[in-house]
C-alpha cells in the first residue's frame, strides 16, 4: 500500500511502499479516503527537537482521517465492511484506574496513531475496533477528516459553560477558529478572537461570527470597552501556545474567569501568578478528546448546524502532499486535506 512515512531521521516525509497492516481480533482494517494534515505533522515533517525526542523511525505518521472498514477482527460485530467510519487517534491501554474507572481520556499509557504507533497516512490503517467510531451519512469524508482537531475544538470550548457568556480565544488557527464556531453554536454572547496573521483572522470572520482583533495593531482592551464588556471576559479558550497570549487572556479576564488550555507552549514559560491568585481564575488543561463524550457531542453538533466547512481551504490529491506541507508551513490556510484515492 501507498503510505507517507518518516523513513529517515531528517527533515521530510517520503511516500512509499508498505505491507497492509495485519490486524489482530479485536482491530478494524480502515481504508483511509482523506486526511487531514495536522500541526503536529508539520513538526515530525520538519523533525524539530520534539519529534527526535518523540517518534521512532521508522513511522507511518498522519492521525486525522475518514474512510471505510475494509476487514473486521475476529471478535468484531458492530461494524460491517464498507461501513464509513473516523475514530479517536489516541489508543489507551485498559489498565490504569483512569481508564477502569471509564475516564479513557486520562490514561497515562496513552499511545497516539502516527507518532508512537503506525498513523493514517496510508491507504490502510489498523485501528482498535474501541476506538472506531462509524460517520453519519449528514457527515462526508472531508469532514470526518478533520475530526480529529474539531474534537479538541469541542473539548476545550466544552469545559465551561459558554451560554450566554463572553469568550475570549487567543491563536485563529484552524483549532482556534473551529471552537469559535463552537462557542458560536452554543450560545455564547460575545466571542472574540486573536491573532497577529491577518490570513488567520480573516479566515476566522469566514468560518464563524466572531470578532477578529489583530492584537500586533489593536489593544484588546479598547475593543472590549466597545462592545461594552466592562470587567472582561467570562471565559477564555488558549489556542496558540504563544506565552504572550496566555498573559494577555489572564490580563482581561473577569475576577473568577476559567480558562481552557489546549495551545502547547514551545517550552516552559514564565506565568504572572500573582494574578492568577488575586483573580481567583481556574485554568484547565485540554488534552486529545473525551473518549467518547466530545465525540458524541461533536458529531451531534454537525448534524444540528454546526457548519466549519470553510476552515477547509485546500484539496490536494496525496501525490501532492509536498505542496500541502509548504501550504501548511506558510500560516495562509486553514486546514489541508489529503485525498487518497485520488
Ligand atoms: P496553529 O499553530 O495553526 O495556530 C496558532 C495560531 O496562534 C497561529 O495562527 C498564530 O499566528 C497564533 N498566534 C501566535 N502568537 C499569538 C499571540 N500572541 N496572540 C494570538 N495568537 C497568536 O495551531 P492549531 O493547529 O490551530 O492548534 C492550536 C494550538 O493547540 C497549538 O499550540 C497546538 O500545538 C495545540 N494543540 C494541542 C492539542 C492538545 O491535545 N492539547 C492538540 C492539538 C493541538
Ligand atoms: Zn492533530
């Protein structure tokens, strides 16, 4: 089968030939249709210091994907051949008391698809049937490619209850704009986003009723005043893993604000937590999706009209995935998929 491997430890990324995977009895045999290319992928592409430190080499990479189930393990009997499906990249152990106790999300043994384990960049992909999840007809591939990062969307927007309030979320790129749509969908009043690439806000305009602010030319504080926000935000999603935007987010939240954190930090960064303490804020940590709660709640949001379609800014057939990587590199995108059969 054609796969996107990680063939050597140095830059790059080389389509070549692979075995099908073997499945056991409990895994699925997915036939991948599209992918979706990942942050993540940028940085093993680039085999940055997090990615030498990280995946083997060998390694099939890629981890956000929809096809179809092409071979079912011997003890698999919800789903039949041909049926279209996505699933959760993260592939727990079932050993841990987080995961006995049905919170998967948290288990510590934590392998993701395409970084420790063979990805989904590939024509097939072996997957645990636990982690399959099938795709409505309401829901086509390009989307169920992108589920993977929607899923953190979701999860991180869904930490706290957006209804009715003020939502501040700081880094417009795909993840950033697509739980703008979230906060959006759910309720929320006024939901301002951040950025300092004006491609990357005027995308967010695109996808979602938010309001843009590039916070390179505009103070935050002058536009919260206009929209007559007197104590700042309720809430605030961190969704670029810059430390100035964490900074700046703890500068205008409310007394009591919570925020939720999904952006990674390039390295440790020095936080003001005096102002933590003194604004009594709650900060959580995201981590993946909630097995399988945010999957439910995501699929359920895209049938009741949640419409990301537009994040979606380039097609590419596989054999161009080099352009796809530049596209990538260079900020002027939302998210890039692959198509396989192409
Ligand atoms: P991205 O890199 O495409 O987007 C980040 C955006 O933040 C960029 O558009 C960038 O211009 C912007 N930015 C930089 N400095 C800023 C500042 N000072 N203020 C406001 N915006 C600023 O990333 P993405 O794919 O959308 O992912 C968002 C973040 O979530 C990344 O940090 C990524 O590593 C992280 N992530 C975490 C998880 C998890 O499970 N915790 C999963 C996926 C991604
Ligand atoms: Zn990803």
């Amino acid at each position: 089968m054609k796969a996107l491997v990680k063939a050597a430890a140095e830059p790059g990324l080389w389509l070549d030939e692979r075995g099908i995977p073997q499945i056991g009895p409990d895994d699925v045999l997915i036939k991948i249709n599209k992918t979706g290319i990942c942050g993540t992928d940028i940085h093993i592409y680039a085999w940055d210091e997090w990615a030498q430190r990280t995946v083997p080499v060998p390694m099939v990479v890629g981890h956000e994907y929809a096809g179809e189930v092409a071979e079912v393990g011997a003890n698999v009997t919800k789903f039949a051949i041909g049926q279209r499906v996505s699933g959760e990249g993260h592939v727990v152990g079932m050993s841990s008391r987080a995961a006995r106790g049905g919170r998967f999300h948290l288990d510590p043994e934590t392998k993701g698809i395409g970084v420790n384990i063979p990805g989904a960049f590939a024509e097939y992909l072996r997957l645990p049937a636990f982690n399959v999840v099938p795709l409505p007809d309401a829901i086509d591939d390009e989307i169920g490619a992108i589920l993977d990062p929607l899923g953190n969307a979701v999860h991180t927007a869904l930490s706290f209850d957006l209804v009715g309030e003020d939502v501040l979320i700081t880094g417009a790129g795909p993840i950033g704009i697509m739980s703008a749509a979230v906060a959006r969908h759910v309720g929320a009043r006024h939901v301002v986003i951040t950025d300092v690439n004006p491609h990357r806000l005027a995308l967010a305009s695109d996808v979602a009723d938010v309001v843009p602010v590039d916070v390179s030319k505009e103070d935050l504080r002058s536009v919260t005043q206009r929209l007559g926000m007197k104590e700042g935000f309720d809430v605030g999603l961190e969704m670029s893993g810059a430390p100035a935007a964490f900074d700046q987010m703890v500068e205008n939240l409310v007394m009591g604000g919570k925020i939720a954190m999904l952006g990674i930090p390039a390295g440790p960064a020095t936080v003001d937590w005096t102002k933590l303490v003194f604004k009594m804020l709650t900060v959580k940590g995201i981590y993946g999706r909630e097995m399988f709660e945010t999957w439910h709640k995501m699929l359920a949001m895209l049938e009741s009209g949640l419409d990301i379609r537009k994040i979606i800014t380039h097609r590419l057939p596989v054999t161009e995935f080099k352009a796809g990587f530049e596209i990538m590199r260079t900020g002027k995108c939302g998210k890039i998929v692959l198509d396989w059969k192409a």
